[in-house]
C-alpha cells in the first residue's frame, strides 16, 4: 500500500531543546512509539523511531542521538 501523499505526520511536536527546532518528538497517527526528528548540519534529517512510549524517555533518547551527532561534527 503507498504511503499517503496527504496530511500531517506530525500530530504534537515537542521540542527537546526549545526554542530550537531541530530536534523534537512526536507521535505519528495510530502508534503508541514516539519518533524523533533531527537535523544534521551539512547531512539533511534524521526520522527514527525511539522505541519509547513514555514522552521524557523518548526526550531522553533524541537528547542524547543530538549530542552525538554533536560530538562528531
């Protein structure tokens, strides 16, 4: 089945390090797992799954994926 061309994925953003949106959590539409999403400088995006259904671990998990990133640029 393709994927819907239409509509948002992104239902309730929270940022992980606000004000700066280049790093958030969210929910996709019928999933109980929260996604991150994170932008790499010089590399584009990254949309992975936590795994986590709690908000702060799933914060937690996308803090950390960003330090990493962090560390290697």
């Amino acid at each position: 089945m393709p994927r819907q061309g239409k509509g948002k994925w992104v239902m309730e953003k929270i940022l992980v390090m606000p004000p700066k949106e280049d790093c958030y959590i969210y929910k996709r539409p019928g999933s109980n797992t929260y996604q991150y999403f994170l932008a790499i400088d010089g590399e584009g995006a990254e949309r992975k799954t936590t795994g986590c259904k709690d908000a702060d671990r799933a914060k937690d998990f996308a803090l950390d994926r960003k330090l990493e990133v962090m560390s290697r640029q």
